[in-house]
C-alpha cells in the first residue's frame, strides 16, 4: 500500500481515501492480474494508482481535467501509467464506450450514481464486481434501493479509521473519512 502522504493532492478535489480505505477497497474487489478496472471520478488517482500495481489495465475516468493531470502524476510515480487509460470526460459517456471490464468502482459525489449504476449493470462482465464508496448517507440508501431494483443482494460496510493524537493528559482518537463501501457482485 502507498502512504497517503507519497500522494500529490489539492484542496480542489474532493474525495481522496485514506490507506486503510483503500486496503479495504482492494481486498472487497478481490482483483486479479487479468482484470480491467474501472475507477469513476477518479479524483486525484489514490486508487487507479494501487490497483495499476494489481490489475490488467485501469481506466480513470473524470471529468476534471486537473483530476487526471494529478492522477497521472501519481500513477507515474506510484503505480504502472502503461497500464492506464486515463479518460477526461462525464463519466456516463466514457462508460459506454468501454467494452469489457471486471470490477468497477464509483465514488458517488453527485445525483447520477443511479445512472452510472444502469450502465454498469449492463455493460460489467459476468461476476464482475461493483463497489461504490459514499460519505452521504442519502446516496447509500438510493444506491442500496437501486442495486436491489437490479436484483443485487447489497453488502455495506461503515469503514471508520480513527488515527490517535498525544495530548498532554493522554491520546485522543479521531476519525479520519468515514465511508460507507457498498459491495455487489454479478450472477
């Protein structure tokens, strides 16, 4: 895993997860040599970077183009570019374009998870894998609603990584982005 402070980040690009997280992440995907990942909105490439290191090729979508700039940096860096298709587009538009992939991950930031959701669902490979992380508790339960409308049985996981900080009359645990993973996998 790469430290969280071996990345490049801005104040203007929300979303970045933390190592635990993201360990988390890798182990629920449960990913493989030979499989194509996707990462939606990709933010600033924390995880196109860690799974560079595992998978067969990784698309990082997002529609920031400072988002990708930063992304590429970090997987040049960190993880293997050659591996990478970094794409500078709305999310749903990149999707339909990409034929085959195993395992898709969105970070739901704004109102048209459903619809990256439908896509997916149509377009993943059989037993492929969906894992959508929010901190927004309205979008988990839409989210939830909508992968049962798609006949998935959900699994949802509050990850919460609390990191200690010395005072001088003991140590103090604070919560370091708390997210919710919601996991399905394709019959």
């Amino acid at each position: 895993m790469i430290n969280d402070f071996d990345f490049l980040t801005t104040c203007d690009i929300s979303g970045f997860l933390k190592e635990e997280i993201r360990s988390v992440l890798i182990y629920k995907s449960d990913v493989k040599d030979t499989d194509i990942v996707l990462d939606i909105n990709c933010g600033v490439g924390e995880i196109s970077t860690e799974f560079s290191n595992r998978a067969q090729k990784v698309y990082s979508i997002d529609e920031s183009q400072q988002a990708i700039t930063i992304s590429q940096e970090n997987i040049k860096k960190h993880g293997k570019i050659d591996k990478v298709e970094l794409i500078n587009e709305d999310e749903l538009h990149a999707i339909e374009k990409i034929e085959n992939f195993d395992i898709a991950i969105l970070k739901a930031k704004k109102g048209n998870y459903n619809e990256i959701i439908e896509t997916v669902n149509e377009k993943i490979n059989s037993k492929g894998r969906m894992l959508i992380l929010t901190n927004i508790l309205d979008y988990e339960v839409d989210i939830v609603n909508k992968l049962s409308e798609l006949y998935y049985n959900p699994k949802i996981s509050q990850i919460n990584i609390a990191n200690g900080i010395l005072l001088n009359k003991g140590i103090k645990m604070e919560n370091q982005n708390p997210m919710t993973l919601i996991y399905v996998k394709k019959r």
